[in-house]
C-alpha cells in the first residue's frame, strides 16, 4: 500500500543540501525558522549524506502507525497561498526511529552550521564547532524517512504548481496532507517539463574554431594567494569558508570540495605598477559566486556591500 503525503518544507537556498544563511528573519517561514535560523529539512536533498544508498529525510510529522511505503511531494510555500514543489521522494518508509549518521556526516553537518552561526537565532550563534556536533548527532535521530537514493527527485529550482484541492494543504510544518494518486499524478505531471524531458529544439551553435591572442597581464602572486589561505585556516580551526556568504565548499560537496576556496584582490591588479606590493590583508576569501559579484560592477564592489545585499 502507497500513502501520498504533501509536505511544507522551510525555504533554502543550498538546494537542501545544506542549511542556507539569512532567514531566522524570514517573512515567509518565520514561525519556524525564528527560533533557530535552520531546520532538519535543510538536509533532505544532501544526496552526498547518503548512508548505504538511502537519504535520511527530516519531518516534523510522523504517523501515528506507519503502514507501507510513501510517495511524498516537498513544497515551500509562498506569499498569496501559493504553493512551489522542491522535490520528490517514492517508495520511502517511516522508520520507529532515525539513523546515527556517520561520523564523517556528523561532522559536515556540523561544520555547515558552525559557518553560518552569525545568522542564527540565541543560543546557536554562540555555539562552538564541538556543540554543534553533539546537536547534529543527536538530531539525526529525528531524520526517519528513509528513501533511496534513486528514488529522491529535486527539482533544479522549485516550480509553482496548480491542482483541484491546493487550497487544502496544509501549512503547519508539523502536519502533512494526505493527498490522492490523482493529485499526486497531477503534481508530478505540472513538473515533468522541468526533468526526465528531453528538449525538442534540436539547435545547434558551432564552438571550437581555433585562434591565437596576445595580450597584456598584471601578474599575480601564488604566494600571496597561499599565504591568504594558510592565515585564514589557522585563525577559522582549519577550515575555508566565504567571507561573504559562509559557503563551505567541503561542507557542501564533501571531499570533492576539500581545501578548495578563492581568493580575491580588494586592490585590482590591473591598477597596480610595476613592483607594486600586495598584502594578505588586501585579500579576501570568497566562494565563486560571490567573487563574480564583487567584480561584476567598477569600481569593485566590497565585501560590505555584498553581505548587505544577502542580510
């Protein structure tokens, strides 16, 4: 027996891999984000997390005597009563309780928080990297729907969608709503444009013509960009983090993501003379993102000025 379930899941920004910064103030899922700055949801699409070929998804809800397997739809709400899907699990089961992660897991997770801890609520931000392995470890216990693999589907972006009976979800993150196969057809219907769908419009646009350029360049200093990195690990307890936006490529994309950040000129180079010297206090660490930010305007933008855009 299959039972269909539409779930509130909190808004986020790390495609629920991660928690995200900047919302213990948010409008929208501010009754329950206002006490903390993240949710146990903020890991349900960690697909790097996954344990034996199985995520571990967090829900506030839980049935009474869970019986079978559960199609779930994800869905963030939205100002006006609408409602957008995230994501997608089939053929998961409620466990009687969750699984202790791997210490590896732990410790990413824990890491995760530790990076944004400025933009969470009283008493995390004050929390040490060691206390937010002790709550990571024991709110994994919380994470009971068990889904394999491939059987979780998240959208590339959440897709508003429409369906007889929308108006009847319900809101509470701690309730979910039983819906029908027919509804849960036709959600899964609205959002079949966005995967599994090849495009129709065979366009093709010709690259790979080679040619040859000469320019001029400002040299940069490996060693600078080095000894930026070393300074700022030793004074963050190892780790590489956005000054800007606290994005943790490890924490986000595991080993894969280790040691990794970049390193931006606050002085353009291209201003610079001939021997001209930089300092490491002229850098800052930044993720790619951001670093594309803090050069897209002239004059370049500062960090300041970045973190305003995102708080």
């Amino acid at each position: 027996m299959t039972t269909y379930l539409f779930q509130r899941i909190v808004h986020n920004e790390h495609a629920w891999a991660s928690p995200s910064p900047g919302r213990q103030s948010a409008k929208i899922d501010r009754g329950f984000l206002n006490s903390t700055g993240f949710a146990g949801d903020d890991w349900n699409f960690a697909f790097a997390d996954a344990v034996k070929g199985n995520l571990h998804g967090y829900s506030r809800y839980h049935p009474a005597k869970p019986q079978g397997d559960y199609n779930i739809v994800f869905a963030v709400y939205e100002t006006g009563g609408r409602w957008s899907v995230a994501g997608f699990y089939e053929d998961a089961i409620f466990a009687e309780s969750g699984r202790m992660l791997p210490d590896e897991i732990i410790e990413r997770r824990a890491q995760s928080l530790h990076v944004i801890r400025r933009h969470l609520s009283d008493p995390y931000r004050t929390y040490t990297l060691p206390q937010f392995r002790s709550y990571v470890r024991n709110a994994s216990k919380s994470s009971r729907i068990v889904v394999p693999v491939g059987q979780a589907v998240l959208l590339p972006a959440p897709l508003e969608v429409t369906f007889d009976g929308i108006e009847r979800m319900g809101k509470h993150f701690g309730t979910a709503t039983r819906i029908s196969v027919e509804q849960y057809a036709a959600i899964k219907q609205s959002c079949s444009a966005v995967y599994g769908r090849r495009s129709t419009q065979n366009e093709s646009f010709p690259e790979g013509k080679l040619f040859e350029t000469r320019h001029k360049r400002r040299e940069r200093s490996k060693a600078l960009i080095n000894r930026t990195k070393s300074i700022f690990k030793r004074e963050n307890d190892g780790r590489l983090f956005c000054e800007v936006c606290g994005f943790d490529f490890g924490a986000f994309y595991g080993e894969l993501g280790h040691n990794f950040i970049e390193v931006h000129h606050t002085i353009p180079v291209h201003t610079l003379r001939d021997r001209d010297k930089s300092r490491v206090e002229d850098m800052a660490v930044v993720c790619s993102n951001c670093h594309r930010m803090l050069d897209r305007r002239r004059p370049w933008l500062r960090k300041a000025q970045i973190k305003n855009i995102l708080a």
